[in-house]
C-alpha cells in the first residue's frame, strides 16, 4: 500500500511540470499537421500515378 502512496505522489508531483499547450499553440500546430498531411498525400499521390503509368507504359 505504501509504494501505491508514493507512486501517486510522484506522478502528482510531475504533472504539476507539465506544459499543456493554449488554444491558439494547439490551434497552430493542428493547422500545421493538417497542411502536412495534404502535401505529403497530394506528393505520394502523384509519385503513385507517375509510376503506375511507368509500369504500364513498359509491361506493354
């Protein structure tokens, strides 16, 4: 039971270290993520179809 006491106390102690993010840093790095996500989909998007017709292109 004593070491339930203590690791509850020691994870009360490290939240009280954390930093949790305000609204407009969430909102930014959401905005972030998103325009990411976008980029590297359309790019993978275009290198898909780059080679799929560079495939059929040379099986034909």
């Amino acid at each position: 039971m004593q070491k339930l006491k203590q690791f509850l106390h020691e994870v009360r102690v490290e939240l009280k270290k954390v930093v949790f993010p305000s609204r407009d840093e969430l909102l930014g790095s959401t905005q972030v993520v998103i325009i990411s996500v976008l980029i590297m989909s359309v790019f993978l998007g275009v290198i898909d179809l780059v080679l799929s017709r560079l495939i059929q292109a040379v099986l034909r």
